[in-house]
C-alpha cells in the first residue's frame, strides 16, 4: 500500500513513528475511558446498593422490633428482583442474624451456583457469604435499621461488579478497536499527503543528484512541491543551469582556442 520495503529508508521510519505515536495515543485514550467508565458504573452500583439497602432497612423496623422473622423474610426477598443483587441479610443490634436472602438459593443465579457448587446445601450463612467474599468481585452495602435514632438492627446487601466489569471489559474494546480504524486510516492519510509533499520530491532530488553527478548536466527536477521543499528544488535547478551554463562557455572557449 505504501510501497516500503527498505527498513532503513525515511519513509519506513516516518511511517513506523506515526504508528507509533497513534497507537500510544490509543492505549492512553482506551485508558482513561475505561477508567471513567469503570468509576462512573462502580458509583452507579454503589448508589443502587445504598438505595435499596435504606429502603430495606426502613421496611425492616417494625418487623425487627416484634421479632417477625416471617415478614422480614418477606421484605428481603425483594432482592431477587435485581440480577446485581447476591445477597442480603438482616442482624439484630446485638449482631444475631435474623434473616438472609440468597440468589443462588431464591432466585436460581446460575454464576453464584458455580461459586457455592463445593458447599453443602447445610452450608451456614457465613460459610457461604464467606465463600461469596472469596470468589467474587463485591460491593457491600450496609445501612443501619432504626427506630427513632436508636439502632435495633442492620441491613447489609452484597451486590457484583461482574456485570459492571463486562460493560467496562465490552467499552474498552470497542474503543481499542474504533480509535484503532481510526489511527490507521489517519496515520494512512498522513503518510499519503506526506509522501506528496515530502517524500516524492526527495526522491526526485535522489534521482537528480545521482544523474547530474554522472555528467549529465541538463537534469531539472518537475515538481508540484511547496515551501521549503519547492525552495530546495528550485535551487537544484539553479544550480544545474549553472554548471550547465559554465561546461557550455568552458566547451565554446576550447573550441575557439583550437580553431586558432
């Protein structure tokens, strides 16, 4: 596409460097997106987990004060209703578990039955949210349950990052792959505008160089070159016609002197 094949030559190393610089640049956006993304979605899950932790903890409190474990059984199966949601649990003050709500158990999460698959089905809550904690990449939630400003229990939700890192894991590619078409077909068109502005005109400078230094002084370089580069070549040819000029005078006063 670019016809380079000489490792060494300007164009290859020109070429090379903008590749290069874009593919820094890439890595470096990629980068920073995906740790916007990452941040701004773990805030997302953050703000869920403490919502739903409150309004479960507000519901909780004339069920924690008369001991109705059936209704706050009840009241925590509202986290089967949110595929983020693992877990929730319920202590007294006194830190005596009251009531738990698993996925894998309530709402058949086909992720959290891998992570739980060695326990038994007698496993203890701790047991398993332990193995929860081991496994899985979490954010807990807890929110006091009180009546009035005394505390009489606690709500604590566990939510997974699995789905957020997929969204993060899915952003970064199609921005790798999206700034990746883009450098390449910028980096394309830089070198495709530069080999006509720069490239041609140096390899023509080459070319005339090599011929006028085997004698042939009527070499004069044609280009659509601009700037600098026009300025380079316009000299070229002022100094061919020179030469030129003084082997034509040298020529014409040797043949008068030795027709003498």
């Amino acid at each position: 596409m670019f016809g380079i094949t000489n490792k060494k030559s300007i164009r290859y190393k020109f070429l090379k460097d903008i590749f290069l610089i874009l593919f820094v640049s890439t890595a470096v956006l990629s980068t920073v997106i995906a740790v916007n993304e990452g941040t701004m979605l773990r805030r997302s899950l953050v703000t869920k987990g403490k919502s739903f932790a409150s309004y479960i903890a507000m519901l909780s409190e004339d069920p924690l004060i008369m001991r109705d474990s059936i209704q706050l059984d009840s009241i925590v199966s509202e986290a089967n209703k949110d595929e983020d949601i693992l877990y929730t649990v319920i202590h007294d003050a006194q830190g005596k578990l009251l009531t738990s709500q698993f996925a894998s158990i309530n709402y058949q999460s086909p992720r959290l039955k891998v992570i739980l698959a060695g326990l038994s089905k007698e496993s203890e809550v701790e047991d398993i949210i332990k193995a929860i904690r081991n496994k899985e990449a979490i954010t807990e939630i807890s929110v006091p349950v009180t009546t009035g400003t005394y505390p009489i229990g606690n709500v604590t939700t566990c939510l997974s990052r699995y789905n957020i890192n997929q969204r993060i894991m899915q952003t970064v590619l199609f921005v790798l792959l999206l700034n990746a078409i883009v450098a390449i077909v910028l980096g394309a068109v830089v070198f495709i505008v530069s080999r006509q502005l720069i490239f041609d005109p140096i390899t023509q400078l080459a070319g005339a160089i090599a011929r006028l230094a085997k004698g042939d002084l009527s070499t004069r370089i044609v280009t659509k070159a601009t700037g600098e580069m026009q300025v380079l070549l316009e000299g070229f040819n002022r100094m061919a016609e020179d030469l030129d000029m003084t082997t034509v005078s040298k020529d014409y006063v040797d043949n008068i002197l030795k027709s003498m």
